[in-house]
C-alpha cells in the first residue's frame, strides 16, 4: 500500500478562496519560465504570486525581465565565489567546488528565510536555474522546489538511470535520433534531474535540419510553457503529493487528487493547455 511522503503544506483549494501560491523563482538565462509565472499572476492573482526572484549572477537576460514586472530581485555572485563546476572537475576540485556551492545557497537559504520573516511564506520555489542546488534550502524546500527540464526524464537506460539528465538533453536526445523531445516538470532532490515527475509537457516533434538551439526554442513554447503552467496550478490547489511508493528508476510517486500517477506523472497532449493564448 502506498502512502503519502509529503506534500507541499497548503489547505486544497486554498488559492481558489483568496490566498495565491506564493512563488520565488531562481533564474539564469532568458526568463521564459519567470515570464509564464509573471503571466499566470497577471492573469489569475487569486491563484499565483511572484513577489521575488533570485538571480546566481548580473547577466542573465530574466533579471530585466524581472525588474520590468516590477518584482523584487536578487542578483548573486555565484560564479566569482564559487567558479565553474566543469572548470572544477577538470582540475580535479570537484569537492571544493560542491562545498563552495553548497556554502553559497546556504547563505541564500538564510537570506530568504529572513525575507519570509518580514514578507510572509514563499510556498513554493521555481528553479529557471543553471546550478545544482545542495544544502539547507533543498532540504527546507524539499518537495516545493520544482525544475522545468528540456527532456523526456522517463526514458531510462538499461540500468533504470534517466538518459537524459544534465546541461545539453536535447542535443543527446536529437544525436540518438528522437523524432520528439517533450518536457519534464518534477520536484528536486539532490541528485542531477533525479526527482519524482510531477507532469511531462507535449510532445515537440523534431522537424528536418533542426539544430539543439532551434528544437529546445521551439519546445520553450509548446511543452515547457504548458508543463509549468500544469504543474503550478495543481499545486496552487492543493492537490499535489508525493507517495511513498517508488518507481523503477528510484524516484518517488506523485500523486494527483491522492491518486498516484504513473511514472512520468501526467502526461500533457497539444490541445490540453491553450489558456495563455486567451485575451
């Protein structure tokens, strides 16, 4: 019998009686993921709030996005204080790098617990994020901190490990030959793209002649957009948990309604998320 792990600590339907899901959102690239969310507060401020973003440095293209939306926002120093982690292994320093990191967003988990003093609870956490997160703000947000990844997370190899998992999914997945690439929101733990799926966005088909920077634009679009925006509504309502039980690939069930999901959580057709092109 499966059972219930945690759940993000939300009353179900809370948002739909007037208390938004309170979202921070931690950015390093574009901002396509931080302007879904500023859109989705913009056009259900009774669900969904975003009253902060973090950046891990000053050139990401989501801070003006950001600052634009009129949003309080961090810029951090990550690279300066802790270096590359490619750089890192190659010079055998992996240790000293994961430490650095590891002191740094203990230092940002200790930032925001102070803002949450004065500015109340942010509920959950938004990775659009370029670093892999350790320490005590995984472990304060464990199981309401979710990432957006550009790749089928259920496709494992022989050894039940995700394919798929790192920097670069969709130009692997476009080297084995995939017809598709679809998008995979889950909440993270501590390992590299390892935590339980909450939904996959659809399916992007692979057209002639694309090139990795052209099919993961396309899919920011039509599967990361429609996963994200899946994903935070059902959190906003309550109804979202994580099982006990897990599946073959040793990450934990999600379970919708107290219903667990199959893995891969649910699964988002095409035609199943056309909101954001309503007036």
């Amino acid at each position: 019998m499966s059972g219930v792990d945690h759940a993000p600590r939300r009353a179900p339907g809370a948002a739909l009686r007037g208390a938004p899901l309170r979202v921070a959102v931690l950015v390093s690239a574009t901002g396509s993921n931080l302007r879904t969310l500023l859109d989705m507060a913009r056009r259900a401020p009774d669900m969904v709030d975003v009253p902060l973003v973090v950046a891990h440095g000053p050139h990401a293209p989501a801070v003006e996005v950001a600052r634009s939306a009129g949003v309080e926002t961090w810029v951090g120093d990550y690279d300066e204080k802790c270096g590359r982690r490619s750089e890192a292994a190659a010079a055998g320093r992996i240790a000293d790098y994961e430490a650095r990191a590891r002191e740094w967003h203990d230092r940002l988990d200790e930032r925001i617990e102070a803002w949450e003093r004065v500015n109340g609870r942010i509920d959950l956490v938004v990775l659009a994020y370029h670093r892999l997160i350790q320490g005590n703000l995984l472990a304060r947000y464990r199981h309401r901190m979710v990432n957006v990844h550009p790749a089928d997370l259920t496709v494992l190899t022989p050894d039940n490990r995700r394919m798929y998992v790192g920097t670069n999914p969709v130009a692997q997945a476009l080297a084995d030959g995939r017809r598709a690439t679809r998008t995979s929101c889950f909440f993270v733990t501590e390992g590299i793209d390892t935590g339980p799926i909450i939904c996959m966005g659809p399916q992007t088909p692979v057209c002639a002649d694309e090139t990795a920077k052209s099919q993961e634009l396309r899919q920011k679009a039509m599967s990361d957009r429609p996963a994200l925006r899946w994903a935070v509504e059902r959190l906003a309502e309550g109804r979202i948990s994580v099982s006990t039980r897990t599946h073959r690939d040793g990450s934990h069930a999600v379970m919708l309604d107290g219903q667990e999901l199959q893995f891969g959580g649910q699964s988002l057709a095409a035609h199943e998320d056309r909101r954001e092109d309503r007036p």
